[in-house]
C-alpha cells in the first residue's frame, strides 16, 4: 500500500503489516502522519503537529533570562 504524505507529497510505501494498523507513520521529509488503515485500505490520515522545542527541552538546558 502507498500513501501520499500530507507535506511533500511523497510515496510513503507500506507492507502487509500496515493492512490492518492505527498509529504513527513518519515520512522521508520528517512529518509525522497519523494514519487508520483496514483490510489493506486506507481509512483516515492527518498530520501531527510537533511538539514545541522550547517545551521538551529540560529547564536544566535553557539559557537563563537576560535584563
């Protein structure tokens, strides 16, 4: 099965272990596509947003404010 990828257009081929399958699935261009899949056909797709940098980086790791 081939799907589309939402951002570049890209050909995202899946086996046979994708025919029945919900989760994520990450394209060539790094875009995350969380898709739905029954009996081999694709039901549903959208794009996951990223996370924030500043968000998932420890406290330990930010540069403290400057006046």
């Amino acid at each position: 099965m081939r799907i589309n990828c939402l951002a570049c257009g890209h050909k995202v081929e899946l086996d046979d272990a994708y025919d029945d399958f919900e989760g994520l699935v990450k394209c060539l261009c790094g875009t995350m596509l969380e898709i739905r899949t029954e009996e081999g056909k694709l039901k549903a797709i959208k794009m996951v947003e990223p996370l924030a940098r500043a968000a998932a980086k420890p406290k330990g790791m930010q540069r403290p404010a400057t006046p």
